[in-house]
C-alpha cells in the first residue's frame, strides 16, 4: 500500500485518474512513459496503457469495478510482460479529504505476481511523485 499527500482536492485528483490525456502526463514511471492511454471509466468500463520502456513496447490493461467519485476506484490490472499476461491483479485508489486543499491519497495493489511486487513497490512511488509535480503545476 503506498500513501500519499497531495496539492489538490480529491475531485482534481480524481480526474487526474479518469480523464486519459491527464493520466498519460503521469502513469507511467519515468524514463518510461505512456504512448496512448484509453479509458472508460464506468463499472465494466476498459482501460488499456500501452507504454514505452528504453525502446521496448507494452502495456497493461483492466477493467473498473468501483468509480465512487471523488472518494475511490478500483480496477483490475494487467500486463503484458508478466509471465503469466492474463493473470489479474487489483489497484484501489483512495481519496480523502486533508486539510482544505490537500488530499491523502492511497493506492492498494494486491494479487501481484509475487516476481513483479518489487518492480511495483518502486513504479507507484515514482508515479505518486509524478502526479505531484503534475498537480504542482
């Protein structure tokens, strides 16, 4: 589970998480970076990123299965170079009020591929940090 504060009330952070051009700004762990995002953010809507990573192609895909906005969504989550690419995981997204302007954010990813779970520990640090900067702007 990652947390953390961000500069923006929940209903800005929501839409960073729901509206595709914004997402494709920050998903992604920098140097690699999202190519096409497409969303339809609605329970058992699609939502696929496909990605570039120093010069290799992929992407992850899901399906919603909460959209409580601004508050919460969740998501199963996919991709492409896993070893087994149909296993499913699950991203929950937490938003809650912090101060006036601020949101705590928290983000719960479970049923990782346990060959993978350090590769995400360090992408969803990296990925908070980028929306920060985004929301900073």
């Amino acid at each position: 589970m990652w947390q953390r504060i961000l500069p923006a009330r929940p209903e800005e952070v929501f839409h960073e998480w729901v509206d595709a051009e914004a997402m494709r700004e920050w998903m992604c762990p920098r140097p690699a970076h999202a190519t096409k995002v497409t969303l339809d953010p609605v329970v058992g809507g699609q939502l696929r990123i496909d990605i570039r990573d120093e010069g290799s192609d992929f992407y992850v895909s899901g399906t919603y299965l909460e959209l409580e906005p601004p508050h919460k969504l969740s998501f199963t989550w996919t991709s492409s170079t896993w070893d087994d690419p149909t296993a499913q995981s699950i991203v929950t997204v937490t938003l809650e009020p912090h101060g006036e302007s601020s949101t705590l954010m928290t983000i719960d990813h479970v049923l990782l591929p346990t060959s993978v779970i350090e590769d995400y520990r360090r992408g969803w640090t990296a990925i908070a940090d980028q929306l920060e900067a985004r929301l900073l702007d």
